[in-house]
C-alpha cells in the first residue's frame, strides 16, 4: 500500500506493535470485545455512532468499557463530523461507527469530508455476515468499494482474530503522514465469533513509508532563493497545522521577515494579529494576501495545494514566481502548479531545517531586502482593509454578529463554522490567534458541519467554550445533534445567522443572474416565486421558529433582531454552560462577502467590494 495523501501531523497516540521479545498475555474474547480491547489500546476515548444489527455485537462489550465514552448520535452524518470536529480540536484520531447498509452509507458524506482536508478519522461499520457478502442481503451495501476513492485506506474484516491487527494498522495510517480517513468494516460473524486477543499485535505494513525527513539539498536551495528573492511570499496550507509546526512557522517569519498568508484550513497557525500577517488568500480573500501571492516573486509553499479556490485561473495565478512547495504528499508537489524547489517531508522538519538553512545565509552575510515589499504590501493593507457597511433601515449587520461573538468569547474559544457566507465572514472578522481554534469543511464545503462539528470539539475539549457559526441553511441539515448534546452534557453554544436564505448561493444569483433568486429563499411559502424586493430585510427563516425547536430539544434558546441587544445575548450566551445555547440572529438578507474573486476568473481580477477594482499603482510588477 502507498501513501495516498499530503500536509503532515499532529503527534497521534501510535498503535504499539511488536518488535520486543516481550510474550503479551492471550485472553479468549468475542470478535467484538477483542475490537472494544483494541479501541482502548489505541487510545481511543470517544466514539460517535448509532447501534443497528450488523454492528450490534459490538454494542454489548461497549458498554462495559470504563476507557471508551460513546456518544449516541441522531443521524450518522453527525457522528461522522462530530468525529471530525473532535479530531480538529485535539489533534488526535477521531472515531466514529454505525451498522451496515444505510448506516454505513450516511457515513460517506463526512468521510469524503475528512479526506478533502486530511483529517485523521477511523470509520467502523458492521457488515452482514460474511457469507451473506455478494448476495444483496438485508442491509447489505459495500462500502469498502464506495469509499474506495475518499479514504486513504480501507479494511474488510472477516476473520475475528484480524481485528486488533487492523484497528492497529488504521490508526497508524489515519495519523501518519498525510493524515486522513481510513474504514473497517467488520462482518457481524467475525464479531460475534470466539476469538483470542494479545497486544500489541503484529502489523505489516508493505509500501507505506511516508518520508517526513526533507533532501538537505532542497533545503538549502530553498534557503538561497528566500535570500535572492525581492517579493518573498510565506503561502501556508492546512498541512502546517496538522505537523503541529506552528512555532516553528513564527520563528521562519520572523528570521526572514517575509509576509504570511494563511489559507481556510490554516487560518490561527500564525496569529492574525502579527504585523507580517496579510490575511487570508483566495477566491474571499483580503485584497493584500490575494495581491501579494499575485505580485510575488517566490512563494514558500508549505502544506498547501494550490487549490483552486485559493489560485482562481491557474494558468494567470502568481505569473512571476518561483515556487518552493513542500509537502508531506508527493503527489501534491507539481500536481497544480510546477515547483522549482520541491521538498517532500513533514512540515515541522522542513520548516525546522529551513530556519538552519537561512539563518547560515544570514551568517554568510546573505540576507533578503523587503522593504520595497513591505512599502507596497502596508499601502494595499491600509487601502483595502477588511470591512462592512451596517444595514440602512437599522436591522442586524451579519457581519457585526460575527465579529461581536468573536470580540466577546472567552479567550481559547474554538469556533466551527457551517459552509457559505457565514464561513466566510467568521474566517474574516473573528481573529485566529492560536491553532485548532477555527474548524470548518474548506475542500468539500459540507453544509451541516457546524453544529455536529462543534459537538465534537466540544467532547474533545470540555474545557474550553465552543461556538458553531452557522446559517439558518445549514442548520436545517444537521441540528437534531442538538438533542446528542443536551442528553450527553455538551453544551456548545449555536449562532444562527439567520437572512431567510441559501446565503452564498444568493449572492451569486444577485451578481450572476439578474436577482432571479430560484430556491434560496427559506422564509416563503410555495407561493414565492423567488423575486425578493431587494433592500428589505426578509425577517429571516420563521419556519421551522428556531427558538422553539432549540427549546424542544433541550437548549436554551434566544432570538436577537436588534443591534442593540446584541452584546447582551451574546453574554448571556457565553454564562451558560450547563446546556447547549442557540441564539438566532435575525440578520439582513442583501449583506454579501467582499473581496471576491468570480469563479473562474483571475486573481488579478479581484473586488474589494460590489463595483470597487483595486488599484495597486504603476510599477508592483516590474
């Protein structure tokens, strides 16, 4: 088996194998008490699912477990992206499980999820009896073969005394290297079967190498061209945060003085507050890290992609630069953009060798000049800062809400955002200080992350508070998790930014198609034809009353419409914490995100904001 995928890791509890003389005593167990033996080994504490038939064995000796605290979800897509979530805040490999068929199935979207943004997750599903497999028995669906192309490896289990090999080798793989998604699915016989169990076991692992130690040669090369360079840009992916490198990112920053910018899945692995900071690139970026990556002379690529929300049209994205791309995944490195310098390797060892690398051209007396960078850089900045106008007719700035929850939150506050505008406003206007405090789906855009997210988290990190920011679309798919977190003493706290609409979507109707608004609006009956009187606050989503079915299933529940009473609900949010809170902000429905980038086009062509094209002067590009 090859390593499929890139960014690096976070230190992850390893699956002790043998190698030691050491005999490891032999119990006589069930299939399923020896996969419970084997969850506690690993260092798993929490798993996310739903019983049914083809996993119920394993269900019994589950909960005779003083290690393992399972969380009993309403829909398996939550316990997919509350596994995420928990992964997300604590660095270590989330878990989550269900039975056979359907159960598996509703487990596809947050493991496709996982994958985009190389996240270590372990999927346990129970599969009918193995020799019912091929005949379409009753909940039979095959779902190694369905998750073939999203995970990083899969497993079927059809002999018990496999079972603590395989729970072994998946958490090796879903935190080594690239991290990611990795399936088992058992058949309900090998769980139900008499088997023995020992640990550690002996895996076997034929082809999976990741490479974590960069070539010093790349290294050094890197070094010389971060020295020569005029228009250095430091382009920093989601891979820096899962290597656990962001120390050691601050330190390379500082040395070099070069610019940050920091993408969706990276944002607080350098603190936004940092003076070298220029915001976040791409398709909603600030002006200045869109502009920078476009008038860059080299870009020092570290666990990033080159994707395409990031890049716009590739063949226009950042004409002038050389590139150093380092990535734990070889097939990242020139999968996009070519590389001049590719590195393969763990972030955290690069950007280590990397600081040796430069501070021995700074002793040679070779040190880059960025004061013209920084001349240029600091004028787009001050021109076209990040901002909002408030609504005219006095009703709720989306905006304010965000930014307000971000001002008012206690200090190491994780933050999980649903898909659409409401993301984007959170990734701009809540400041990221420290990592694994913002959590969101940036590759596949899921929407319904938010709040099973947030419940992840939460688990994960009691400790700490736990906003979900979602909108009032996104929480019609997902928010019965509500009911998992009252009943299991998780109180994440829930803002609905609530404008009556399929937000994002909207926009891009009001800019591209003439204001035709088909099937974004949420608040309006069959009746509504789709053709909103612009400029009115709609009153937001009223069916289903959010403050009602937060209520009924167990949270407190608040509405807030008006400016004024906006630092109070989010106080009062904030004191609670022995229940979940849902506070539904009923918001203007014509706010939209800005800068922006349209789909396809170039970066060159970003808007700071509806009709306003930047001007960066006469002579960045020379």
């Amino acid at each position: 088996m090859t390593e499929q995928a890139s960014g690096a890791h976070h230190p992850q509890p390893r699956a002790r194998t043998s190698g030691g003389p050491q005999q490891p005593a032999v119990e006589h167990v069930t299939g399923a008490q020896s996969l419970i033996r084997s969850l506690e080994e690993v260092g798993a504490d929490t798993v996310f699912g739903i019983p049914g038939g083809a996993i119920l064995p394993a269900y019994d000796p589950m909960m005779d477990s003083s290690k393992v605290r399972h969380v009993l979800v309403r829909h398996e897509q939550g316990a997919g992206h509350a596994a995420t979530g928990y992964a997300q805040a604590t660095g270590r490999v989330g878990v989550c499980m269900a039975t056979s068929g359907p159960g598996a199935t509703n487990l596809v979207t947050p493991i496709a999820d996982a994958h985009m943004d190389s996240v270590p997750l372990v999927a346990i599903t129970g599969q009918v009896a193995s020799k019912a497999i091929g005949t379409d028995a009753f909940q039979e669906a095959d779902i190694c073969g369905i998750t073939m192309p999203i995970t990083k490896h899969n497993f079927l289990v059809t002999d018990p005394a496999e079972i603590p090999r395989t729970i072994a080798e998946a958490f090796h793989i879903a935190a080594t290297g690239r991290p990611g998604p990795v399936l088992v699915d058992i058949a309900k016989d090998a769980l139900q079967a008499q088997t023995t169990f020992a640990w550690p076991p002996h895996t076997d692992l034929p082809g999976y190498r990741p490479v974590t130690k960069p070539h010093a040669k790349q290294i050094r090369e890197a070094a010389r061209l971060i020295v020569e360079s005029k228009r250095p840009v430091l382009y920093v992916g989601g891979g820096v945060m899962k290597a656990g490198a962001t120390t050691e990112l601050k330190v390379l920053a500082e040395l070099t003085g070069a610019p940050v910018t920091t993408t969706l899945m990276a944002l607080g692995s350098f603190p936004d507050s940092h003076p070298q900071h220029v915001g976040m690139p791409g398709m909603h970026g600030s002006v200045t890290a869109v502009t920078a990556l476009q008038k860059s002379d080299l870009l020092i690529t570290l666990g990033a992609r080159f994707d395409d929300r990031v890049t716009g049209k590739l063949d226009s994205f950042a004409p002038y630069a050389k590139v150093v791309h380092a990535d734990i995944d070889p097939a990242e490195i020139g999968k996009n953009r070519a590389a001049d310098v590719p590195i393969v390797g763990d972030a955290r060892e690069v950007i280590a060798d990397l600081i040796v690398a430069v501070q021995a051209e700074h002793d040679a007396g070779h040190r880059g000049d960025y004061s013209a960078w920084w001349k240029d850089l600091n004028r787009w900045r001050e021109t076209y800062p990040l901002g909002y106008d408030l609504p005219d007719d006095g009703s709720l700035s989306p905006q304010q809400v965000i930014q307000r929850i971000g001002e008012l939150a206690p200090a190491d506050t994780v933050y999980a955002a649903g898909v659409g505008q409401h993301q984007m406003w959170a990734a701009h206007f809540i400041d990221y200080e420290k990592p694994s405090t913002w959590l969101n789906s940036g590759g596949a855009g899921t929407m319904g992350y938010a709040v099973p997210a947030a419940m992840g988290a939460k688990a994960g990190q009691p400790d700490r508070t736990v906003w979900a920011i979602d909108g009032d679309g996104c929480f019609q798919m997902t928010n019965q998790e509500l009911v998992t977190c009252a009943l299991n003493n998780i109180p994440i706290k829930v803002a609905i930014i609530n404008n009556g609409a399929l937000g994002m979507v909207r926009q891009w109707q009001t800019l591209f198609y003439n204001q035709r608004y088909s099937n974004t609006v949420l608040h309006s009956g069959p009746e509504s034809n789709g053709l909103v009187t612009a400029g009115k606050a709609s009153g937001g989503t009223r069916v289903p009353d959010f403050v009602k079915l937060s209520e009924a299933m167990g949270c407190v529940a608040m509405r807030c419409e008006d400016p004024a009473e906006l630092d109070a609900v989010i106080a009062k949010a904030n004191a609670i914490n022995d229940r979940p809170v849902v506070i539904d902000f009923i918001v203007h429905e014509d706010a939209q995100v800005w800068p922006m980038v349209a789909a396809g086009t170039s970066n060159d062509e970003v808007m700071a904001a509806r009709g306003v094209r930047p001007d960066f002067g006469d002579n960045e590009d020379d």
